[in-house]
C-alpha cells in the first residue's frame, strides 16, 4: 500500500443538522473493513474550540478521549465501537487548532512575508490535516467527516478544501453528500427540493457529490430516486436510502443492502479484497437483539437530561448487554433529586445495579454520594467511574472511616479530609485546556479481585481525564477498613481501582473504561457489572 493508493471519502450533510453523518461514515467503514480493507475515519469540526474539552456536555454531549490524550468529537467514539480500531489527535479537528497552526507558522516566519489568507493558507492546512492520516500508506481508505450543514458560514473553508482537493485526487476521492428527505404527512409525499437545494448550494461551492444518502422515515420509491438521481447529476445506483433504524447498530446492515459499499467501490476502482464478513457484528446485532434476560441500572449523574452527556458509557451497556445475553434497561437517574436518604432509598429501590458517571463541579455531588451510601449498604453493585469512584471514596471516609467532613479538595478546599486531592502536577496549571491527566494509563491490578475477574490480566491500559487523585495518605485507613485499592500505576503508585471486597460487586476506577468498549469486544468491566447485576 503506497500513500498515493490511499483513496479519499468526504462525507458533507445537508439540509439540517443531526442526520447522522458519524453513524453513516462509521457504518460505511465498517463495510469497508469486512471487505479486507484497512480504513480510518477523521472528523473536521468547524467551531473555534481547539477542542471540545473545555465545552460544557450540554453543549456538545460528551467529550471522547483517545489513547494518545486528545479530548475529541463523541463521533470519535462511534468510529472506535464500529471498527475497534484506536483513533488519535489527528483523527479530530477543529477551526481552532487549524488557526492556531496557522498563526504560530505566521509568527514563526514560515510564510515567508505573504499575506495569510484563507485561501491557500488556510485549506492548505485543512488538506494537510486530511493527508496527515493517510501519509504513511497505513489505510486503504481516510473518510473525513465534515462537521455542520452545507451553507454554514463555518464549514466554508472546509468545502473549499474538497472543491480543491477533488482536482488535486481526481479518482482517488468521492463525494458523499447525506441530505434529508422530509415526509409530509399533510400532503401524504416524500419531498426531493429540500435535497435538490442542498446539493445546488454544494455545486455553487463547487463540489458535485457522488453519492447521495438520503434520510428517509419512509421508503424511497424507484421513481423518487430517479428524480433525485436526474436533478442532482449523480447515477441512480448512488442515491441511498437511509431510512431510520430502531438502534445505529443497524446502520451498517442497511447500507449493506442499499449497496454502498458497492456504489463506493466501484466509482473508486476498488475491487473487493475478500468476501464480506460481518459475522462477529451479526452475532452481536442477534445477541442485542434476542436477549434472555433484563437488568435495570441506575446511571447517576448531573446531565442526563442529554443522554448524548453520557454517550460512550450507555453504548458501552449495550455491548455488555449482548456479551451477556441481556437487556440492560437504563434508568436515568439526576444526582440534584438524591437530596436525602429517604428519596435516595426510594427512586433507587428496585435497581438491579447502580452506576455513578464521571463529572466537574459540586453540582448533585451529594446526590452521588448518597447513591454510593445506598448500593454499599444494599450490596447492590455498584460502578463508580472517574468522579463516581471519587464519590465511593468519600462516601466510606464519611460513612466508615467516621471522617465526617471528608471530600473531595475539587468541591470543597478547606475539609480537614481531602480523601480526593489535586495531583502534584496539576498545583502549578493555571489554563484549562488540554491540562488534565489525559489518555492512556498503565495500570496493575491486584489478583484475585473482582478487577482481576474481569480483565483476566494482571497489566492494563485505560484512559483517563481528570485532574484530582486518590490521596495516598489515607490508603492504609483504608485498606483497614475494608476497601482496598487493587489497581495502582505502576510507575507512579497512583491509586486506579478501589474495591469492597466483601460486597457483591463494587468496583470504582479513576480511568474511564466506557471508552475502550466496542461491538467486537465489550468492556470487562461492564460485562462484569452487568453479570452481577443480573444475579442481583
Ligand atoms: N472532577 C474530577 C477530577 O477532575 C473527576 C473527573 C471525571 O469524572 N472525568 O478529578
């Protein structure tokens, strides 16, 4: 494989937002990859944040973290789960970093006296970020996603770089452009203008899609595709049908049987390198989809008004669901409404297991504390992750330790019991982004733990994403106590995992596990969790 044979797929999304542009780019990749082929997936977002680390959830959803430590598009998420392949820094960018590269070259003289404008200097960075990926001949196939609508003042610059970049590759790229084909219940009619106006705004930037994938709640008729077909310049066989399905899971299979894998291989010269296989994702799909069993879990946390807050981890379910045969029945729970033992004991009664989600800021800590309190007492199984295993922390220092005033020094700077501290490294950062302790983590896991069961090693990586550390100055209280710390760094002695061993099941982590988890291989731990839970 040489750079040059690497074949280039841009995939834009017109009309509206939110048509699923990371699904279909994902579904497709994964079609690729079962044909032999070896594919990765970028995505450009056009907003100014260097990254959507510094971004509140509730404005973008959750902020996806790689091995390598960037803070990334939760699309970044989907790529991994349907390929099980790693991403990296530069399978995500942004305006900001774009600009930001940008003027540090102005300064440093690298253009030579020129005036810096858009065009070139900003596509040529745009480009160079694209060819980043398939420079060194690693993949067959680079699909870079385009954040935003066609027409967005934002994503201008970036349809400018595939207007370029389609002269520049001729046949090494194409064109998928996902539009949305509204029904009008009132008139009875499946409607083409909206599609027809979003591929004549593409052309007035110069861009002819190639493939049309249509968003569709019902089914496109021949007749409506040849319209479609005839209107915007593409062939019949490349206007896809993308009708909504009951999970994303099974976006590939559709794409399958509308053909475009087939439609992509063909107009990009590429025969097939081995027959389909989607076996692993079929066995998966039937597991998910034929369950034997149904846990209720209660995810605690302080955005779960969007489920996008929380995406990885609810994704990370299903697989262990599958893994397991089961349905996991997520229960929605908001730290603010823990106000007390009484209401805790009341919406978590029932739970067959209880997971309290990562998070910043004191906003429904309480909350997560007395959830904890609820599972330990109720040997319920519990799942702390990053913030929630901080919680569990601070709740047995409370509860069991008797410190009564201990917390977390993040919420509170002045308790006389800082269980949860700032790490040594952290004291001197004053900027936000990109300064917490990112990516991946080696971690040793104590044997014969519950820990251990799982991983079924004792030597792991996860990644991580916070700031504040277990406080090594209270382990032994601890470990007196009965919670232990069963996974530490091996380098630095960091505390990783903590367990109640005379509990059914109660596993904190400082890392977040929901991000390694994929269709292919489901986390450990949450297959853990989930068969606890179901023998709850
Ligand atoms: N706020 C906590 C910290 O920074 C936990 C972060 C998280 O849950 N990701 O350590």
């Amino acid at each position: 494989m040489s750079a040059s044979s690497t074949k280039y797929i841009f995939v834009t999304g017109g009309v509206t937002s939110s048509l699923g542009k990371g699904i279909i780019s994902a579904s497709l990749a994964k079609l690729l990859q079962a044909r032999g082929f070896k594919v990765t997936i970028q995505k450009l977002d056009p907003y100014i944040n260097i990254d959507p680390g510094t971004l509140n959830p509730y404005e973008h959803g959750e902020c996806y973290v790689t091995d390598d430590g960037a803070e990334t598009d939760l699309d970044l998420g989907h790529y991994e789960r349907f390929l099980n392949v790693p991403t990296s820094q530069a399978n995500n960018i942004t305006t900001g970093r774009i600009y930001q590269s940008v003027i540090s070259k102005e300064r440093k003289g690298v253009y030579l006296g020129k005036t810096v404008q858009v065009v070139p200097h900003i596509t040529d960075e745009i480009k160079d970020s694209i060819f980043r990926l398939g420079k060194d001949g690693n993949y067959d196939f680079v699909i870079t996603e385009i954040g935003g609508t066609v027409g967005d003042i934002e994503s201008l610059p970036y349809i400018e770089s595939i207007r370029q970049l389609r002269w520049e590759l001729g046949n090494n790229c194409l064109c998928i452009h996902l539009t949305l084909v509204p029904y009008l219940a009132a008139a009875g009619e499946l409607k083409t203008k909206p599609t027809q106006h979003s591929v004549k705004m593409l052309l007035e930037y110069g861009v002819q899609p190639d493939i049309l994938v249509c968003r569709t709640e019902k089914y496109l008729p021949k007749e409506l595709r040849r319209k479609i077909a005839q209107f915007c310049n593409v062939s019949p066989d490349a206007v896809i049908e993308s009708m909504d399905a009951s999970t994303i899971y099974d976006v590939p299979m559709l794409m399958l049987e509308e053909g475009l894998d087939k439609v992509v291989l063909s107009k990009l010269n590429m025969p097939s390198r081995q027959e389909l296989d989607m076996t692993a994702w079929k066995q998966f799909l039937h597991n998910h989809k034929n369950p034997n069993n149904v846990v209720k879990i209660g995810l605690v946390g302080k955005y779960v008004e969007l489920k996008d807050a929380y995406k990885s981890i609810a994704e990370a379910f299903i697989h262990a669901g599958a893994a397991n045969h089961c349905q996991v029945d997520l229960q929605w729970i908001h730290s603010e409404a823990l106000t007390d033992a009484t209401i805790t004991n009341k919406t978590l009664q029932g739970l067959h297991g209880i997971l309290v989600a990562p998070g910043f800021g004191d906003r429904g800590i309480e909350g997560k504390i007395n959830a904890v309190q609820y599972a330990r007492e109720n040997n319920i199984p519990f799942f702390g992750i990053c913030l929630g295993m901080q919680c569990a922390v601070i709740e047995y220092a409370r509860n069991v330790l008797g410190l009564h005033d201990a917390h977390s020094s993040e919420m509170n700077k002045n308790t006389q019991h800082p269980v949860i501290d700032m790490m040594e490294e952290q004291k001197k950062i004053t900027n936000k982004g990109g300064t917490m302790r990112l990516g991946s983590y080696e971690c040793t896991i104590t044997p014969n733990t519950n820990a251990h069961t799982a991983y079924n090693t004792t030597n792991i990586t996860e990644r991580h994403r916070h700031r504040y550390e277990f406080n090594d100055a209270y382990r032994t209280q601890y470990q007196q106590a009965g919670m232990l710390c069963t996974g530490v760094n091996p380098t630095n002695n960091l505390v990783e995992i903590v367990e109640i061993p005379t509990h059914k099941w109660f596993v904190g982590v400082q890392y977040h596990p929901e991000y390694k988890s994929t269709v292919e291989q489901p986390h450990p731990l949450f297959s853990s969790f989930i068969k606890a839970s179901m023998s709850k």
